[in-house]
C-alpha cells in the first residue's frame, strides 16, 4: 500500500481508504463488517471511514469497536456531522449547538477520545460558515478534532470558508470529499483546480460508481432485485447500456494489464491530480483485497489515452 499527503497537511493516508456508507451496521453482516475492516488494516490501509448518520450511528459502533484491536497512532479515522440525528429543530445542521452535541456522540460511539478527520457532511445553508468555523476551530483546540473537511461542498462555499478561516485565524478545511468516479468527473473543472490553490486534497467516494465500473452488469437486466442498485433509485439511473458498454470496453484493456476492470477504474483515479485517497466500500475481506491492489498498479501515457477515448467516445455499443 502507498500513502499519500493529506492535502496540505503533513498528515499521511493511505491510497485506498475504507468506508462503511449503507455497509457497516445493517446493511452488512456485523462479523463480515468487522473482518473487513481487519483485513483492510492487515493490507496497510490506515484511513477509515465513517459518519453519524450511517445507520444513526450504528456503523460508528462498528468502526469503533473494532479499530480499539489496533493502537490507535496506527490509522486514521474520519466521521462526519450534519445530517439529522433526532427529531428536534436542532438535530441537524451545522450550528455551534449540533456539531459540539454530535461530535461528543460521535467520540462515544468510537470509544476515542479524538477524531482525525471531522467532515461537514454537506453545506449548510441556515448557519453561518464564521459560526461552523469557530464551532470546528474549538473542537480542534480542545483536541477532540485534528483535522477538518467537508463533502460535496461547492468550489465558492470552499472558497469562503478558506477566506473566513484566514480572515478570523481560525483552523483551515484541508479535505474535501467529493463524488468521482469515471462516469462522473464534475470535480475536475473547478473542484480540483480550487483544491490545489488552497491546499485542499480530495478523498473520493463512489469510485467504482456503485459497483458498475467492476464489470458485474453485462446488461440492465443483470441487476438483481431486491439490491441495492435496484432500491436506489439515483443509483438505477446511472446504469445505462452506454455505461455498461464502456465498461466492457474498459475491461478489455484491463486484461491487458492482467488487472480487473475495478483495479483498472481505482488506478485510474490515484492518476489525478489532488486526490488523497479513494474511498472504497467493502461488503467482504475478498472485495477490500481486490481493491487494495489498485495501489500496485501503474498506468503508462498510453494505457491513459485509451481510457479516455474509451470514456470519451459517445458510438460505443455492446
């Protein structure tokens, strides 16, 4: 496994990073789950995943108990606030009241008596960003944070955050965790280019886009019923006969290399400029050793150039 710089922080991660969204607490086995995440920290991966609202905090309890096996300067572990927790006027957001309230929450459910990496989980737009700064710069004074990030956040609601912060003295945003994948790529115009201005990396989710890039689905009809991809209805939608023949395309050329498409998909992305880490999800230790093997890959100008006529060509069919 090879690490990489948070963005401009001294702090290292490791190239594929393990996340717990619609996994860890329901979704998956808890054994299953917690045998992942062993088999993860087994590979070399040190940066973990999670938030309070996966599960209402049952995917925490997960992560929590068993990263305690491990000593705790040996990874990294990130969980996030802003979704809604309870049933009250202020059971979400990001005020002062719930981040202080749900950060607390979040510590006790890991058993830790810090966090690496506190994401906002979206932008709020009822709350001052001076007064979720001031909230995060407490959190990392009193210890309980090292490092801030947010998610999905637009390329001016980083910008203003990272004015306000040098503005008031307060504690920088130093990540940002983003949607990208191959099919989705909106961060390069804008997103990316903030990001290496600011210092701020970009630790991707989705980046096998839900599973199509690892070559499961030939066809639509090939999604199972009763999975994931079947209930989701933003996920359905992104499976095309388009996508799936990229896909197939794709696969081709990661033969080539001797790789899966999914390797191919993951090694492909830590070619990007300002990305951290790729957060990948992990239903089986067979799946997190699949994908920790993108870290090995090495991808040359050409097998590049392929992939992006293959990504770029609008004729390709089954």
């Amino acid at each position: 496994m090879k690490y990489r710089k948070l963005g401009n922080t001294g702090l290292k991660v490791s190239e594929i990073s393990l996340g717990s969204w619609l996994t860890y607490g329901g979704y998956v086995e808890q054994e299953n789950a917690a045998q992942s995440i062993r088999t993860a920290y087994d590979l070399g991966i040190n940066f973990f995943d999670t938030a309070n609202v996966y599960e209402r905090g049952e995917a925490e309890k997960v992560v929590g108990a068993t990263l305690k096996d491990f000593p705790r300067e040996s990874y990294v572990l990130a969980t996030k606030v802003f979704g809604e927790m309870g049933d009250g006027p202020n059971d979400r957001g990001l005020s002062r009241k719930h981040i202080k309230e749900q950060c607390d929450a979040s510590l006790k459910r890991l058993g830790l008596d810090y966090i690496d990496v506190y994401y906002c989980h979206r932008y709020d737009p009822h709350t001052p960003v001076e007064e979720t700064l001031r909230a995060l710069d407490d959190l990392v004074s009193q210890g309980k944070v090292l490092y801030i990030g947010v998610s999905e956040w637009t390329p001016s609601q980083m910008a203003l955050a990272h004015a306000l912060a040098d503005k008031y003295l307060l504690d920088r945003i130093v990540v940002n965790q983003p949607v990208y994948n191959m099919f989705n790529r909106y961060i390069e115009k804008e997103v990316i280019p903030l990001g290496e201005q600011i210092g701020i990396g970009q630790v991707v989710f989705s980046p096998l886009a839900q599973g199509l890039l690892t070559g499961k689905y030939k066809s639509i009809q090939d999604i199972p019923e009763g999975s994931r991809a079947a209930k989701l209805d933003w996920v359905r939608k992104g499976i095309t006969e388009e996508k799936i023949a990229q896909v197939n395309q794709l696969d081709l050329v990661a033969q080539d290399l001797n790789i899966t498409v999914g390797q191919l998909a993951l090694a492909w992305i830590l070619r990007q400029p300002n990305v951290s880490s790729a957060l990948v999800g992990a239903s089986s230790p067979q799946q997190i050793e699949e994908n920790a093997k993108a870290s090995e890959v090495e991808l040359t100008p050409e097998v590049l150039e392929q992939i992006e006529q293959i990504l770029t060509d609008k004729t390709t069919v089954l």
